[in-house]
C-alpha cells in the first residue's frame, strides 16, 4: 500500500481545503470499508486520506419539516437503529441492514456507498426511489445532485477533485408512501448483488390506485438504473397483478447486465424481472400499512 | 503361490493377463521372480533398488510400509497401484 | 503380521468429552500461530508476482527495488539452488525438485497466474510490499490454457517442456497429460452389454479452494553455520522439512522446523510455498524474515483441488444389482503434474460390490496453481458422479435408492474399482443408520409458496492413511505426563492423544500434557492429514504409554524387591501377588527420584491404514424456482468413526466437512477469465458458506470398530466432504425434477436448467 | 515514495482498558497497530479486505473489522480486543461455553467470533438462533460447520 498521511479535519471548509490540494491523491475516509481495501489492492495510490468522521455535520442524523438529512459518515448502523428512520423510510434500511456483515455496518454508510459508485451498490437505489439528493460541498461552493444523477460509471461519479459530499437529504414521505429495496445474492449475506431492485409507490387515499412510483436497479448496468418506463406504467393504474407483472416485465427491458462471476446477461434480467414485481409489492404493502 | 494383479500398463509384459501366480517370500523376490516369468515388468515397479516413485505396493488390504522386504504369503494378493501421495508435493 | 484388536467397551477416557488441552490457549488470544510469531531483528519478506497466467520472462529488473530506503535484500530465480529434474520417492510420495523450486520462484518462464518472479526483505511490510510493485519483468504473453479439455487439444500450448507424460506405460513427449492410468477387472464390455439397463452421465466439475482462513506465513533464519530454522504453520512440519532440504539442496539435519499453531489447512498447508523463499531472505539479508500470503494469492497460488471431467456408465439388471461400471476421470493437476487420479480411481466404485469394472483417469497440466490436496483429495468428486448416476438409474427405474444402496453395498472382501479387497467396513451399518435416522423417517413437510422442497442422499468414502508417527513420554514427579508428540494440531488432536495415554495409565486425560515439538525434538512423524492422526499418532501414544508401563513396573520391582514381570497393572494400579502390594501410578510417580529417576517411553509406528471410513449424509434443500436460491434446511451426517475417541471433535470433522461440501456444491468455484486468472479471488466472492447459510448438522456416529487399532479408531476427517456435493444433486432432482451434472450448482445454473 | 517519508502520528487509546500512547505510521491499520505495536496477537489477520471477521474487534461498543480500521482512528475511542475477555476472575461465559462445547477446532476464528459475539449479548443478552446465525455471518469458521459456534453463543446466552 502506497503510504499516506491521515488528516482528520474537523470542519467542512478544511476538509474541502485539503481535499482540493491533493486532488486525485487524497480520498476522504468514511468507513473505510472501500477506501482501505482499493488502497491495499492499489487501485489507489493516496498520498493523503481524508478522515471525514470529526466534522459534526457528516455525523448528523437530522429530522425537519421537509425531511431527513443523513449526514455521509453515518454509519448503516445508526440508520437502521434510528426509529423513526425505520418508520419512515422502509427501503433504505432494507440497504443499510444487509450491507456486509454486523462489523461492516459498524462503519459503513450511505455516502460512502453512494461516493464509491459501484454499480452493485446496495444504497443508491433505495435513495433514487425516495428521490434523495445529494449536498456537496466542493472549493466552488455547495451544489446539489438528484442521486439519480450521481454516479456516471463503474466507480466514477459527478464529484470533482476537492468536492465533498456532506449529507445526503431525502424528501419527507408523502402519505401512503411506501418503499422496499432487495437484492439476489447466492449467500445469505456478506455478498454482492447479482441482481437488485428498489421500488417506491405512493397510493390513492382509497389505497388502491398508484398514484406515483420509482423502480431503480443495481448490478445490471455500469450505475444503479432508473427504470422509468417500468415506474410510468404504474403511475395511475389499479393495483392488480397484471399491472405489477407488467411492470416487472419493463423492467427487465430497462437492465442492460453484462455476463461475469456473479451471474449471466440472461439471469440477471430475469431476477431483474422476480425482483421487481416483490419489490413493487413489498412497496404496496408498506405503504398500505 | 501368490496372485499378482498385474497393472494395466505392464499387461503386453504377461500375456495380456491381468492376474498372474508369483511364488516368492517377500515383495523384492516376487518382483524379481515375475520379472524372470515375463521380462520388461521390473522396470516399471522398481528404480535404484527401491519401488519407483508414484508407485504403491498393495499386499492383501493396505499399503505395505516394508518396501521389498514386505513379507508375502502364499494366500496374499499384490496389487501396484498409483501412490496415494502422488499429489503432496 | 499386523497386530490386531478386539474392541473393548468400557473406556475410563476414551468416548468421553474434556476441555482440549490447547483449548484456553486458543480462546483467550494467547496461542502462537506462524503470523504472531517474533524474533529479535525480524524483518519481512515479499513477493512480486506474474499478472499473466503463461508467458516467457524475457527480463527482471530488480534495480528500482533494491535502491528503496528499507528494502535489505531482493532475490530471483538466480538465487534458488538449482535441482535435477527428476522424480524424488520422499517415502510418502515423490517429488520433483526442480518442479517444486520452480514453482515457488519460477526460471525462464511463468505458467500459473501470480507465480513469484522475484521476492523481497524490508525492514517493515509495506516497504517490502511496495518494493515488490518496483520489480519490472518483461514478459512474451503465451496462450493459456484452464481447463482440461482445452488442455488435451491437438495444438493446446504445451506448459511444461521437460515433462514426459506416461499414456499407460508409454511415453509421451510435447504434451500436458502427465498420466493416464487405467484399472480393469472382469468383462466390462460384455457384462455391460448384457446388463438389463444402462445409464451414462458426463460430470464437469471447477476447481475449489480448502479456504482455510489462516493465510500461509514462514519465519525463517539462516544462520551463518548454514543451520536453517523455520517457524511456519503446516500441516507436517517433517515432510516440510524435506520439501525445504530438496528445494534449497542442503541435508534435512541442517533444517529445523518449528511447528506454530495452524488456522486451517484441509490438505493445502501441506506444501511449503513461502518457508524456502524466506530462508534465503535471510540468507542474503542476515536478518530472520517473515512472510504472510495476501488472500488473493493464496487463492491464485496455493491449495487447490481439481476440477475437471468425470464420464460414467452403469450397467444394472433387474434384479437391483450392479452389473458393471466404466468411468473415465481428467482432473487438472494445475501447472505441475501430480493431481488426484490415484485416490479418485480408489474411491469411485468404493461403496459398491461391482464385479466388472475399468476406470481411465488422467492428469492434466492447466495454467492454474499446482492443486494440493483437499479433505478426501478426488473422492467428492467421484462421489459427485457415481452417486448421482445412482440416483438417476434409481429414478428411472423406480427403486429406492437407500434400499438399492444396500443392495450392492460393499463388506469386507469386497473389491474397490483398483481392485484391492476391503478389510472390515462398517457401509451396511452406515446404511442401516440412516435408514433408521430421524432424517430419513421425517415427511419433508411443506415450503412456503414459490418454493419447491427436495431430499437427497450420497454416500462417501476414503480409504484413510495411516504411516510415520512417533511420542515420547515423560513422568512427573506429581503424577502428570508430559507427552511429546509431532502432529501439528489442527482440531483438537493434542486431546485426543492425551487420551490415548491416560487410557493406558488410568489416570485423567487432564494429567496428561500435550506438547508439538519441532523437528530436532521428537522422532519422525507424517503429516497430519489423510485422517492419520488420531489413528496413527494416537497409536504412538498408546505404545509410549505401554511401554511406559514395562519402565514403571521394574521401578514398582525395585520397590518392592521382587521380579517386574510379576507386576500387574490394571486402572493406574500397579500391583503384586494379589494386591498383597498395590501402588497407585501417582504415587509410583511421587517416589521415582529413589527409584533409578525419570522414567520415560517412546513409541514409535509405520501403519498401513487407517481403516477404510464410509459415510451417508441425508439432505433437504428449499429452492426458490423464481430466483434459483437454493437453501439448505436440515441436514444429517452419519459415518462409520471406528470408535470415537473424543466424540466432540469427531462430529465437528462431521459437520465441518459436511459444510465445506455443501459449499463446493452451491457456490464455491475458480471463475476463471479467458487470460487464464481468477475473477473471484477473494472471500467476498468466493462464496464460502456463512453461519446464515446453514442449519445446524446433526451427526450420527456408527461405531464399527477398527481391529488395526488399540482402541478401534478409523480415519474420520476426510469422508465427511464426500457425500455432500451429490446429496445436494440429488436433492435439488428431487425438488425440482431437474438434475445437474455441472458444479457449482448454483442458482444460475438451477434456473437454466428450469428454463 | 517510501513509508519512511511519512510521519508517524502519535494517538491515545484505550485498550482492554489499559491506556495507551502510541506512535504509528498514519496508514497502519488497527489490526497491525494491534499486533506489530501493542503485541496482542490474538486478534486474527485473515483476508484484509472485511470478509472474514478474524480481525474482529470492539470500539466503542460497535464491532468492526479491524483490518478496516486506521489506528489513528481509534484517537481517543476504547478498544477491546479478546485479551480483554476473560478476568482474573475466569473467562468470560462465551470463551467457557466455546471450550466446553468444543466450538473451535483450528482456532485461527475464534477470537473474532467471540469478540463479536460478545458485542451481541452485551446488547441482546437472548438472541434467537436466527438472531446468532443473522449476527455472526461477518465471521466465516472453515473448521466446524458453525454448528457448534451457535451452540455455544446460546449456552452463554441467558
């Protein structure tokens, strides 16, 4: 491993100072559990790690009237602890209690998952379908990014040299929301999705009756899919099996997979396809409540 | 005498038998006695005085652990087969 | 002759369950594995390695390495003592020296991904890590070639030159089979053609690794007297003595091999790969050197088992009987020759009475790590195939498979496929206990929608190795026995010698201690593997302990005055006409400074066998037809253990190698690239199972004792991996009315298969 | 650039309750910051890349793979490692209940699994058999089948 120092700042101003000049040699550290493992495998050759942890406002788990501000260092832990996360946000810990294992979700989070960009990352999708966003804050000031947009290729994504993400926000639910991620893996944890879904619906007063949806996609694309054909066709209709089959079925059609290790073209659409119908009707039954 | 399963490979060695009677006290003897009935086989079984490398001497149920000086009966069966070992190293 | 026991029944130690001598060492953080150990002055080694899987090494430039602040020695193929290509009998096998040299540090040419081109020693780590990144060789890339039937092809690239294959005692040049070896008994043709029905199947398999999670480390030292020691965690530290003497060409008298503590080995800590690269380290840098393997290396250079091709056809008659049977077995060897077709040829038809059969298998050379053994090396996957073609002849024929196992089970006489008569086996026991389990006598009850529920059945079988053990014994002045033995413990097998020896003495199993010594310090002792060690080491022990007996009675006759055969010694009392003189071992003990001082044993054996283990495990497996997941729910392992020493660490071998099939058997495999590299070299994604991935094992110890041992211990670690693999086929059959005769049978391929 | 042109940082830490003031090289991890500096070997290195769980340790009351870890970031937190299981007293009940029900074999997972079973019931004193299986799947054992690991987490449980 290529050695480096370990700054830890303790604002955002520093963090993104000492960001911005080391540029491509210096990441900042969250959980670690990507950044140490691309270090030692010298993917990375850093002369600076960044550890983010000391700056209150990415440890902040942050309740308003708009919504929820996730700060990019929490860990899955205190996500999934967090009751009224629970409540609320169905689909996002599904993701964050089935990332590794016990001691990974002591470290990782969201916003590391989200900056690492894997394709196969089991945070974004869940975050796409509860319309997150993401607040960065680069040498040039704070921006905004839907997530939806955030990651552009196998571990790349819109962050410039110097940016850092600080939280993430998600939008309060609307009533009748409800959302619900999984994913297929061989084992039954500590592995990585051959194929995943995350799926959110918002129902009619009466509960019968789609009023609006997001489907995304993880591990059959270079980044997370969001598949809107396959949401639109939702939108609107009476819930019936046929209506979630079809979506299920446009999907499908939205995931372009190649063939690896994990699974072929051909199995992951067709998981894209399983998954997507349970997701859609986990997504249902959560919000019917 | 004792009964000798010939292995496949030295078989154009025996007439093409796959069992042949041997009468000999040890192994090294009975290696030496079926090499004087059936030229050519002593050469695949032994190399510098000891049983080759690869190869395992079988008398009756096990692996013998006395090489040539293994005794033989007149009721035993010799079998030669691959070591087990042959993959340790 | 062979001495041979009658079983006894009432045991004061042995069958009973205490806490393992190493046991507090081990739960505390205290115990010494190879990567905790320390020297004064220790530095570490490195190693730089291939990217590419084949390919000539045209340079190395080792300058940018050597100028880094830190680095205190660097080291190529220039610096490896040069050996004859030829085959070597070490006694317990052979080996080619120049191969194995090569292997670890290889010459002209690369011929396994990750196979080392130059290594390195540096004050620290990471410097040493990061000097083997600043090693530059140019390479001309060669076709590769990773699995076997690309390997026998008319124009497949050729990976080792100076090998000379044996086609069935001819000799073959320009090639990559190194052996074709064939077994053939009765009529096969004709027995087949007149059979009532046959069956035939082709069984591709992939390479899997043992998975051991400590990864392979070596401390070395190189003293100026040209006395090596070595600190490593193997699996024997003698026959790595003699691998570390052949590749550095020097006496096994000047190599000292300490064995530490071992995490794991399942046959792949047999090798040595850093021991002899660290020696010269240390050589060159006069410091001690130790080296731990990085993970992704210990998937691309070390262990394996075979994948590879298994063809089988049955003939069977009416009358439910095996009529006759031909098999044809290629497995890869990996990049050196020397894989598993003995043992797999041994095994395949093992749990059958067949009187006609043949067998071909050959060993294949492929562009992949030299495989290793592993637990039962070439049975699970002849298990794979027979026993599936079973089940299937079974289905098509409508016959119960359990009761068509009983059938043509094999007894004692029977023949195996190499043609070598079985002593006494305990199968038709076996067979009964499963027939009688819980298990099998449970309805499979019902799985939720969507699932589909299936059961399964295998057998297995290994023939157990006996071979070199010895023990020395030593008496304490307050009753206690110090035993000295040389089989690295790597389950529990300090406690079950223990109780060899307290057996014989009648004394607690906690008065005995165990101790591993190194190889300057206890007489020649095999590896522990093969299902040796309780066997044969346990054997030692028991000799030691008698012989200790005949040392203490002339000291009881001392005295006591009176003639030492007269002395009789029963439940750690030793006594004289009648008990008119009794004195307990203990207080023998006490009194033994005025007795001619310590009294010591040894004991000392070469055993042919550990007595042939058999084995059934039932499965039942849920499969979700949507997604192909499959998940094991209940799971019984049943084997004939001989006699159970400690019956605790006998039904973890059970459960442990029943688990480590059942990972061979849903998801562990060598993806390979078409470069000719792993794509999956890591935990992560080599998929071993975790604790959430399992129900619990229950087991079902047969007792049929083994009349080649004291106490009648067989072999039990190595037959538990067998039957798991087709049981699960057979299952997943069952379940879905599908079956498969590919591993992995993983959820892409259950789904295909449904399609 | 070689690790010599680094400077080494200096943290405090406790560790099984001990304080400790440490100089280490900035990107060691807290699994070598464990071994090569303090000398507790006990805990494992098995893949460093967090899929094993043989490195396993506590800080501040969260388990975590501690080949993930930076030693500097464990300035100021508690560490508790396997050495600190037992007490002068005795072993703690898991590392009892694991000898007694001959839970390891090997051994090289043990002190991973039970510093992280150790983090479940010091949180769940009675976890189900699911809860057991669910929490120590971070923790891969080769050796036993897992069957007697969960046997002896709920001997220990109350």
């Amino acid at each position: 491993m290529h050695p480096f120092a370990y700054l830890a700042p303790t604002t955002v101003k520093e963090a993104v100072e000492v960001l911005n000049k080391y540029g491509d040699k210096a990441r900042p550290l969250a959980g670690g559990t990507d950044l140490l493992v691309k270090a030692r495998a010298n993917v990375w050759d850093l002369d600076a790690v960044v550890d983010v942890k000391n700056i209150p406002e990415l440890n902040k788990i942050n309740f308003d009237s708009e919504g929820l501000t996730i700060g990019a260092s929490v860990a899955c832990c205190h996500i999934y602890e967090n009751e009224q996360i629970c409540d609320e946000y169905e689909g996002i810990v599904d993701a964050a209690s089935i990332i590794g294992g016990i001691q990974i979700q002591s470290r990782a989070g969201l916003g590391g998952n989200l900056c690492n960009g894997a394709p196969s990352a089991d945070g974004i999708c869940p975050l796409i379908v509860n319309n997150a966003i993401a607040i960065i804050e680069g040498p040039n000031g704070k921006r905004e990014v839907s997530v939806d947009d955030f990651c552009t290729g196998p571990s790349k994504t819109i962050l410039e040299n110097g940016e850092l993400l600080v939280s993430i926000f998600l939008p309060k639910p609307k009533e009748n929301f409800g959302s619900a991620y999984t994913r297929f893996i061989p084992r039954n944890e500590m592995d990585i999705a051959v194929a995943a879904v995350a799926a959110s619906v918002k129902l009619s007063p009466d509960k019968n009756i789609i009023e609006d949806a997001k489907i995304a996609l993880a591990s059959v694309g270079p980044t997370p899919i969001v598949a809107e054909d396959a949401a639109k066709s939702l939108i609107g209709g009476t819930i019936s099996d046929e209506l979630i089959n079809n979506a299920a079925s446009l999907a499908k059609n939205a995931a372009t997979p190649i063939t690896d290790m994990r699974g072929t073209i051909e199995q992951r659409k067709d998981l894209v396809e399983v998954l997507t119908r349970r997701m859609i009707t986990k997504s249902i039954e959560r919000a019917r409540g | 005498m004792a009964i000798v399963f010939v292995p496949y490979a030295l078989r154009k060695y025996c007439e093409d038998k796959n069992i042949v009677e041997i009468s000999a006290t040890n192994l090294g003897e009975l290696i030496d006695n079926l090499e004087i009935r059936y030229p050519g086989t002593k050469a695949h079984i032994i190399e510098d005085g000891a049983i080759k490398p690869g190869v395992a001497a079988v008398v009756n149920h096990t692996t013998n652990r006395k090489g040539l000086l293994e005794k033989i009966d007149d009721d035993s069966e010799i079998h030669f087969i691959n070591a087990v070992s042959g993959g340790i190293y | 002759m062979v001495a041979t026991f009658e079983p006894k029944k009432d045991y004061k130690v042995v069958g009973t369950r205490p806490i393992r001598h190493d046991g507090y060492d081990k739960v505390t953080g205290k115990a010494i594995y190879g990567a905790d150990f320390k020297l004064p002055g220790l530095i570490w080694g490195a190693v730089a390695r291939s990217p590419h899987a084949h390919a000539n090494i045209i340079s190395i430039d080792t300058s940018e390495a050597e100028k880094m602040d830190g680095v205190l020695a660097v080291i190529t193929h220039k610096d490896m003592p040069k050996a004859e290509s030829k085959m070597v009998d070490l006694g317990e096998g052979s080996v080619n020296f120049k191969w194995a040299s090569e292997k670890l540090m290889a010459n002209k040419k690369v011929i396994y991904k990750g196979h080392p081109v130059a290594a390195i020693a540096a004050i620290d780590r990471n410097i040493a890590e990061e000097a083997a990144r600043k090693i530059i060789v140019k390479y001309e890339i060669l076709e590769s070639v990773t699995n076997v039937v690309d390997a026998m092809k008319e124009n497949a690239p050729i990976i080792l030159e100076d090998l000379i294959g044996d086609d069935l005692g001819e000799k073959v040049h320009d090639t990559n089979m190194s052996e074709h070896i064939r077994h053939d008994f009765g009529d096969v043709e004709k027995s087949m053609k007149d059979s009532d029905h046959t069956f035939e199947g082709e069984f591709n398999m992939e390479m899997v690794h043992q998975g051991y999670i400590e990864p392979h480390n070596a401390t070395a030292v190189w003293n100026e007297d040209d006395q090596i020691k070595i600190w490593t965690s193997t699996q024997g530290a003698f026959p790595a003595r003699t691998q570390i003497a052949g590749i550095l060409q020097v006496n096994v008298s000047q190599v000292k091999v300490t064995p530490l503590e071992i995490g794991g080995g399942f046959g792949g800590k047999i090798p040595v790969y850093f021991e002899p690269i660290a020696a010269i380290l240390s050589k060159k840098s006069g410091r001690p050197v130790k080296m731990v393997m990085e993970r992704t290396a210990i998937f691309e250079t070390t262990g394996p088992t075979p994948g590879g091709k298994i063809k089988i056809k049955l003939g069977v008659n009416n009358d439910m009987k095996i009529n006759s049977a031909i098999s044809e077995i290629w497995f890869e060897a990996g990049a050196n020759p020397g894989g598993m077709i003995g043992p797999a040829a041994m095994c395949i038809y093992a749990p059958y009475n067949i009187e006609n059969m043949r067998i071909d298998a050959c060993d294949i050379l492929v562009n992949k790590p030299k495989i290793a053994a592993y637990r039962a090396p070439g049975s699970p996957q002849v298990a794979f195939a027979m026993e599936s073609l079973i089940d299937e002849l079974c289905d098509n024929l409508d016959w119960n498979s359990l009761d068509f196992r009983m059938k043509n089970a094999s007894k004692s006489g029977t023949r195996r496929g190499d043609g070598v008569r079985f002593s006494k086996i305990g199968l038709e026991e076996v067979l009964s206990a499963a027939k009688a389990s819980n298990h099998w006598n449970s309805p499979l009850g019902n799985p939720l929608p969507g699932i589909k529920r299936g059961r399964g059945l295998a057998t297995g079988y290994w023939f157990n190795i006996g071979l070199k053990s010895a023990a020395n014994l030593a008496v304490n002045s307050d009753g206690t026995v110090i035993l000295t033995e040389g089989s690295t413990d790597i389950g529990g097998s300090r406690a079950s010698m223990a109780m060899h020896v307290a057996e014989v003495l009648g004394i607690d199993a906690h008065d005995v201690k165990p101790n591993i010594v190194d190889t300057d310090s206890i007489g020649f002792t095999d590896v522990t593997g093969g299902s040796r060690t309780t066997y044969a080491t346990g054997y030692a022990c028991w000799e030691a302990a008698n012989n200790l007996v005949n040392e203490l009675k002339k000291r009881a006759s001392i005295l006591w005055d009176v003639n030492s055969e007269e002395i009789s010694f029963n439940d750690g009392v030793f006594s004289h006409n009648n008990e008119e003189k009794i004195i307990s071992f203990k207080d023998l003990a006490s009194k033994l400074g005025d007795l001619g001082g310590p009294a010591t044993s040894t004991g000392s054996v070469d055993l042919s066998s550990a007595g042939d283990g058999f084995g059934m495990h039932i499965v039942d497996v849920d499969i979700d037809v949507e997604t192909g997941k499959t998940d094991v729910i209940r799971y019984t392992a049943i084997q004939d253990v001989g006699t159970a020493i400690h019956p605790s660490y006998v039904e973890g071998q059970l459960q442990g190698g029943a688990v480590q099939g059942i990972g061979w058997a849903l998801n562990e495999e060598y993806y390979m690239l078409n470069d000719g590299s792993m794509a999956n070299s890591s935990f992560l994604d080599y998929r071993m199972p975790t604790s959430l991935d399992l129900p619990k094992i229950d087991t079902i110890l047969v007792e049929v004792p083994n009349p080649l041992h004291p106490y009648g211990v067989r072999g039990v670690g190595e037959v538990p991996i067998c039957p798991p693999i087709p049981a699960i086929a057979n299952a997943i059959k069952n379940a879905i009315g599908v079956r498969l005769y590919d591993t992995p049978m993983n959820a892409g391929r259950i789904i295909d298969s449904l399609r | 650039m070689s690790s010599s042109k680094i400077n080494k940082v200096q943290i405090s830490t406790k560790i099984n309750g001990q304080d400790y003031d440490l100089l280490i090289p900035p990107y060691m991890s807290l699994l070598d910051t464990l071994r090569e500096i303090v000398g507790l070997t006990g805990t494992k290195e098995g893949c460093l890349d967090g899929n094993c769980g043989a490195c396993t340790v506590n800080v501040d009351g969260r388990i975590v793979d501690s080949c993930l870890v930076l030693g500097p970031e464990v300035n100021g937190k508690d560490v508790n490692t396997v050495e600190g299981m037992a007490t002068p007293e005795g072993l703690h009940p898991l590392q009892q209940a694991f000898l007694e029900e001959a839970a390891l074999q090997c051994g090289i997972c043990t002190p991973g699994f039970l510093v992280s079973a150790k983090g479940l019931l010091d949180n769940e004193p009675s976890p189900s058999e699911e809860r057991i299986r669910h929490w120590l799947a971070g923790n891969l054992c080769r050796c036993t089948g897992y069957d007697k690991i969960i046997k002896a987490v709920q001997k220990a449980s109350k």
